[in-house]
C-alpha cells in the first residue's frame, strides 16, 4: 500500500509539471540557469536533486558559489520527514514557499519527489512573469511649442511685442551756460534688436537765437544722433533709458542792434560732437499710433563758439538738456 501511495503521488506530480512546463520547459532561453541548494540533505540525494532539475527545466542548475544576483535561487531544507522549499526570484522581487510531504515516498523516489517540487515552483514563479500585466505605453501629448515673447498686460491678455517705431518729432533743447534755446523738429526710430535690446535712430534741424547787449546771435544746428536702450515694455507703456552719441554740424550768425552802428556781425560755423544719455516713455506701443515724450542730456565736447565783444559768448558747445515729444506708428 506505501509504494502504491508514493508511486500515485510521483506520478500526480509529475503530470503537474509536465501540464504547467509546457513552453517555459522547452525553451531554453526563457530559464536563465537556476541555483538550487540543498541543505541538511545527504549529498548523493543533493546531486541526484540537481539532476532531475536539469532534466525537467532543460537548464543548467548552478551551485551556490557560482549564483549570480539575476538568477532563480531554490532553498530546499531537509526535515526528517518533509522538505521546505523557498524561492526567491530577482525578476519578481518576490518568494515563493511550499513544503513537500516524504512520508509516503519510497527513499528510492524521495529525490525525483523533491526534484518534480523545485521544477514546479521554478515554473511557477517564471509564469507569474509572463502573466504579470504589462504597463500600458504612455502616449505623451506633443511637447508645446516655445514660448513665444510677448507682453501680458493687467488683464492678463497677451499682446504681439513691439519691433519697430517710427516717430515724427519735435524738441527743445537748451544749452544754460550761454542761455541759448533751439526749437526744432525731426525723426525718431526705435528699432527692437534683441529683447530688450533698442536700437535709437533721430534726425534733428533745430533753430534758435540768443539775445546780447550789442543784439542777436542766431543758432542753426543739424544732426542726429545714435543710442542704445534697455527697452522695458509693457501692455500700456514702453520705457526705455538709452546711452549714445550726438553729432551734426552748426553755424552761429550774428545780427547788430540798430542802436549799435558800430557793431558787425560775423558767422561762425563748424562740426559737433559729443556724448547723451536719457529716457523715453512711449504710451500706447500696440496701438496704431502711439505718443512719446523723452528727455535728454549731454555734452558737446566739440562745437562752434561765438564770440560776442562786450558780452559773453553764444556757444554750441558744453553741457545742454532737451525735452522731446512726438507721434508715431507701431510695426509689432
């Protein structure tokens, strides 16, 4: 009756392994090799354990000093009559245990019992791979596209930058060491290189005269000038501080008072040339036309001189300050 027990059971566990081995049995690459330590057995059932395993699995079985950490490690632990099995699987991350009965097994066919159990659990951990939900591809939404300069206003709507403007001007410009005041007109251009770099592009003829005790010096200068601004825009403004150079030519003419007989008057002309700095503040840069106001300082380092006897002189040279305003259009 007990060898008719142990062959019922050898065989109802071989038919389970050979059932649940179907394609992971026969294929040797899906098996890394498998480690299987025996321990507190005797070393011929150890050795005829590792064989069986090889067989079953179609994969080499590594002994413990030749294990590697991605491989399928199998604790078998000899008890006086059962073994405890555990499983550890690095793919998994997980452990497999079971306990296999020898009681009713012939010692003759204890090693096949103990090998038909590791081949099992062996499968069993490799179909939970198989089965194992895989993650479904995430489809990522196109990367948006880059941010494209702009201003937001206080209502948070964004508006095109402004790269241009064109401006027609007009100025007043005052050089207080000889009290001399030039009115004019002219052009003005922003022109947007680099945010926030501006590129500041005038055209001036300017007029003026200046009155002494022996009668009029008259003032005529034409130039322009060139700068570069740090431009700060904004939905209803558009500020830009600016440094550069100013340069044009000028001529001083004088006119005798009538209660001067002997006064004559002579015209002085020449270059001038010298450095500025100053600020704007354009109102309404997005709009179709917009307006601008700007003031200015600088030094003419080299000018014209007029010399007035009996007074002092009418010079285009030295420090002078200017006020402009104009109106313009907008390129965005």
């Amino acid at each position: 009756m007990t060898a008719w027990r142990s062959a019922a059971s050898l065989a109802a566990v071989g038919f389970m392994v050979s059932a649940t081995t179907g394609p992971s049995a026969q294929a040797d690459a899906r098996h890394p090799p498998v480690v299987v330590e025996l321990e507190q057995c005797d070393e011929p059932l150890a050795a005829e354990v590792r064989r069986i395993v090889e067989v079953e699995l179609r994969t080499a079985v590594a002994h413990a000093t030749d294990a590697r950490e991605a491989m399928t490690r199998v604790v078998a632990t000899c008890r006086e009559s059962e073994v405890d099995l555990s499983l550890a699987d690095a793919a998994t991350a997980k452990r497999l245990e079971r306990t296999v009965a020898l009681a009713a097994a012939a010692p003759t066919a204890r090693a096949r019992l103990i090998a038909l159990a590791v081949a099992e659990l062996v499968v069993a951990s490799g179909q939970e791979i198989e089965n194992r939900p895989e993650a479904k591809e995430q489809v990522l939404p196109p990367p948006p596209p880059p941010p494209q300069p702009a201003t937001r206003g206080a209502e948070g709507a964004r508006v095109a930058p402004v790269s241009a403007m064109a401006e027609a001007i007009g100025v007043a410009r005052a050089f207080p060491v000889s009290g001399l005041w030039l009115l004019g007109a002219g052009a003005r251009g922003f022109l947007t290189l680099s945010r926030p770099f501006t590129l500041l592009l005038e055209a001036t003829a300017e007029w003026g005269k200046a009155s002494r005790a022996t009668g009029q010096v008259a003032a005529r200068a034409m130039g322009g000038a060139l700068g570069l601004g740090w431009g700060v825009e904004r939905r209803w403004a558009f500020l830009m501080p600016w440094a550069g150079a100013r340069a044009g030519v000028a001529d001083l003419r004088g006119e005798p008072s009538p209660d001067s007989p002997t006064t004559s008057g002579e015209t002085q002309s020449g270059p001038w040339l010298g450095p500025e700095i100053g600020i704007s503040a354009t109102l309404f840069p997005h709009a179709a036309v917009h307006v601008t106001a700007a003031l200015s300082a600088g030094a003419m380092l080299l000018g014209v001189r007029g010399e007035v006897a009996g007074d002092s002189n009418v010079n285009v040279v030295g420090p002078w300050a200017a006020l402009v305003v104009g109106v313009g259009l907008t390129e965005p």
